[in-house]
C-alpha cells in the first residue's frame, strides 16, 4: 500500500486551518480567519488613534450626542461585550463616509450627515459598519492577503528554474488574477454581508430597516454627481437593493420585537 508523505509543514498548515474556522453571526458563513481577535482588536485601536490624530475632530455636542445616541443603540444590540465601543466625529464635510474598526472603534465624517439625513438614515450607516466589526472582516482580509502571499511565494520558488522575464510575467499575471478573481470579490461579498448584518442590528435597535433602502438611493442620487467614498468597491446599486430587500423580512421579525427609537432629523453641519 503507497505511503503519503506529509511535511511538517504542511500537517502545521492543515491544523492551523481547522483551528482558524469561525461561523459569521447572523448570516452563518464559516470562514477562515488565522489572526487572533485579540490581536486584530490591537491593531483596531492603534489604528484608530492614528487616525483621529491625524484628523479635525467635531466637539459640537449636538452632533457628537446623536452619533453616540444611535452609535450606542447599535452596539447594545450587537452583544458583544468584549469590544470597548468608541463613536468619534471627524470634522470633513467632503467625506460621506464611516468606518468601524475592529474592537468597536467607530467614527463618522461629518459629510455624511447630509445623506443620512435622519437618526434612521445613520443607524444604516453604523448598522453596516458595525456589521463588519461583529463579523471581523477585518482579520478576514488579512488572512486572505497572508494566504495569497504564501501561494506567491510558492509560485515563485517552482518558477526558480524560468527566465526572470518569464518569472515576471507569471507573477504580475497571477497577482492581477488574485486581485480581480479573489481580493475584489470577496471585498464586494463582505460588503453584501454587512448590509445583511447591519440591516438586523438596527431592526434590533428600534430603527425601521426600510430606513436602510432610502439610504442607499440617495447615495445613488448623489453618486451622479461624485463617487462617494463611502461606497468603493461594494456591489452595484441595484445588487445592493435587491439583497436588502431580500433580507427585510428577517429584519422586520426583529424589529416588530423592539421598543421602536425615536427617529429625528440630524444636525445641520456646516459645509
């Protein structure tokens, strides 16, 4: 009977891939994440100060007070009590755009608020950027990045042999491929994961998830005029309401079970 060999290394990679399976909340994809959480939540928070110190922070409590307001309703109905939640305005009319990294460090750019327009339009917004910390995209893309730069590395090493002309050609072809056939789209299903997340955790939060729906035509709206930051390399508009749309019965199951928020416009911020 033939024997298989197997390499040290490879029984290594084989064990660290079952022990780095996690299931997604809510959605329940198994997926596969090699950095600890605790050293992603690290980085979230190193990566956060850096940020805000090199940004103009807002301190007018009337816009800080409703971004924490809506910020916190969400946290709360995201339960996870490791993450030491922080909701921060960046002063940038220009921006319209958010960002949560991973431990809960979230903050809003002031441009915003003119999409959003109400406390409804905003608790979308978190709900999806929220809904990427719970799923801990984050450490997803960066086991997929370690991933595809090891198989790099192997194709590189079997192309030892070849003409460094032809060496390079392989490699730039194969890092095109990574990034159209496997960064872009998982990138655009990890955004299709958030809307389906966050639709659930503002429904939990006492905000109507239809709230989520005029949101997105009115970035659409706007996008006519300037592409929004916010929405780089997510699905197309209509893929986006389609899903979401999709997903509003589950959502509406959660929020006809929650003592409903009250919703308000937004602050008026100055261009």
């Amino acid at each position: 009977m033939a024997c298989i060999r197997s390499s040290p290394l490879s029984v290594c990679a084989l064990f660290v891939f079952v022990a780095a399976c996690s299931t997604v909340p809510y959605t329940h994809r198994s997926q596969f994440i090699l950095v600890p959480e605790s050293r992603m939540n690290g980085l979230g928070a190193d990566a956060y100060k850096q940020v805000l110190t090199k940004e103009r922070i807002d301190h007018d409590p009337a816009v800080n007070g409703v971004v924490r307001e809506v910020g916190e309703r969400i946290a709360r109905a995201a339960e996870e009590p490791d993450y030491h939640w922080e909701f921060t305005v960046i002063d940038d009319p220009k921006q319209a755009n958010a960002f949560a990294l991973p431990g809960g460090k979230v903050a809003v750019y002031t441009g915003l608020f003119s999409v959003a327009k109400d406390t409804g339009g905003l608790a979308a917004v978190l709900g999806h950027e929220v809904g990427h910390a719970l799923a801990r995209h984050a450490g997803e893309r960066m086991s997929q990045g370690l991933l595809v730069q090891i198989a790099g590395t192997g194709l590189s090493a079997a192309l030892g042999g070849q003409s460094s002309a032809a060496q390079s050609a392989v490699m730039q072809a194969f890092g095109l491929g990574a990034q159209v056939g496997v960064v872009l789209p998982f990138s655009r299903s990890q955004e299709a994961e958030a809307d389906h997340i966050g639709l659930i955790l503002m429904a939990k939060a006492g905000y109507d998830p239809h709230a989520a729906l005029e949101l997105w035509r009115r970035f659409e709206k706007m996008e006519k005029k300037q592409p929004p930051e916010f929405l780089s390399t997510h699905p197309g508009y209509g893929a986006r309401e389609q899903g979401i749309e999709g997903w509003m019965p589950e959502a509406m199951g959660y929020y006809h079970t929650t003592a409903g928020a009250e919703v308000h416009e937004l602050p008026h911020v100055s261009e």
